[in-house]
C-alpha cells in the first residue's frame, strides 16, 4: 500500500511524457504507479552503490580505541556466533 | 538446522518471500541476482536443507569504506591514511511466518562471522549495517553495533585485528 501523503511534481517534455504512457500502458499500470516504482527502483541502485560511510568525531574517537584491539564481541553476539560456528 | 547459500536466481522461491516490508521483498525479487551479476552486492539467504527452495530470510553484503570525521591532530596520526575497508550489510529480512525463531540473530552472526573470515583476506576492519527504522536499530544495538552518528541509521561493528 503506497502513502500517498507526499507529492512530487516534475517538468519534462511532451515527447518523454508520451513515451512513458507508452511504457506503462505496456505494462499495464498508471502512469504515476510507473514512475513511482522506475525512481524508487534507481533511488536503491544508488543507496546500495553509495560506498562511503562516515563516523562522527565522537564515534570516530571510539572506534580508534577498538581499532587494533582483538575483536569483542558482546554476550549475545557471542552466543549467536556460538550457534552458527556449531551449525558449520 | 537452517543453511545460508548464495542466492540462486533458478532454484530459490524469491517471489514467495514475504516479510512484511515491501523494499525488501522488492528488493529479493527483482534487483538482488542484478546486483550480484553486476558485482554490486551479494545476496545469501537462508533455507532449511530440506525445503532449499523456500527463503526462510536474508541478507546481502557489499563492499564499503568508512571515513573519519573532525579528528585532531593527535588522533589522526594513529590512523591508516586511507580509507577503512568495511562490507556493509545493507539488507537484513525474516519472512514473516518465521519471525520470533531468532533467525535475525542467526543471519546477523552469520554475516559477522563471514567478515571476519575476510577481515584477514580483505582487510575489511569494520562491519556496517543499513537499518530500515528505529526498531531495526534497536536490534543492531542489543548486538554491540553503535550509531555512525547521533540517530543515524547506519550502525557499525569494529571487526577487530585479523
């Protein structure tokens, strides 16, 4: 189910319009349905290329500190790394 | 017990894959076999050896670097000088009719314990995940992950020395 609170209003060219009621006539959907999914569709290609991440100067501080530490994990990390070890 | 496998586009049900939120779903069925073919992301999924075709979950890993923000003098002498490698683990899914099995925490720790077998191949020195919302965080969080920063939705898992 889409929420349809928001909006999004865009110019482009009679002819692009036309092509695209073309496309989703082909598949059988409205023409803002179409559009809706080909965007969101790009918009997790791009997240899911997006390879940097930053930390903030707090975390960035921590993180140093583990950084050549042997690895730590918590109690409950352990115990689910426990289970998958014994299921190998 | 369930086994994790390399998503296999011909032999796994993606599109009888539901867990209640439509990205992942969506994600599963069209753009996961895309993105292995096209070296973005792998998907591993998890099935019970014998139903293999059915997906009781998943996740799916990509490469990623992670930055330092405002160090001092001080501090930036102890890093690498380049980027740390990390894998990011983007996508985390249960089917809903297997939710409250503890399969969230056997992927999670199934990812963790794949990046540090690359820790020492790759250098990868830092896992990330991408949660979906707050609750998601929350799930990370109870597992040592921390927030990259005030509220984020991207949490991290120092991965330690090889």
């Amino acid at each position: 189910m889409v929420n349809t609170a928001a909006r999004l209003d865009l110019r482009l060219g009679v002819a692009e319009k036309a092509r695209i009621a073309r496309a989703a006539a082909l598949r059988g959907v409205p023409v803002s349905a179409f559009v809706r999914d080909a965007v969101l569709r790009d918009v997790e290609n791009v997240m899911t290329a997006a390879l940097t991440v930053s930390l903030s100067a707090a975390e960035s501080k921590r993180f140093l500190k583990a950084f050549d530490a042997p690895f730590k994990p918590n109690a409950r990390l352990k115990v689910a790394l426990a289970r998958v070890a014994a299921s190998r | 017990m369930p086994i994790v496998e390399l998503l296999n586009a011909r032999s796994h049900d993606r599109a009888g894959f539901a867990c209640g939120e439509p990205t992942l779903e969506r994600y599963l069925r069209e753009q996961a076999s895309q993105h292995h073919r096209d070296g973005i992301a792998t998907t591993h999924v998890l099935v019970e050896p014998a139903a293999p075709a059915r997906i009781l979950g998943y996740y799916s890993l990509s490469a990623a670097q992670l930055l330092f923000e405002e160090l001092l003098e001080q501090g930036r002498q102890r890093l690498p000088r380049y980027p740390v490698p990390a894998v990011r683990m983007g996508r985390l899914a249960v089917a809903t009719l297997e939710q409250g099995r503890g399969l969230g925490s056997l992927l999670l720790a199934h990812a963790v314990s794949r990046c540090l077998d690359l820790r020492s191949q790759l250098g990868a020195r830092v896992l990330l995940v991408d949660a979906l919302h707050e609750n998601a965080g929350t799930f990370y969080r109870a597992f040592g992950f921390r927030p990259t920063a005030a509220d984020a939705l991207t949490l991290y898992l120092p991965l330690g020395r090889p």
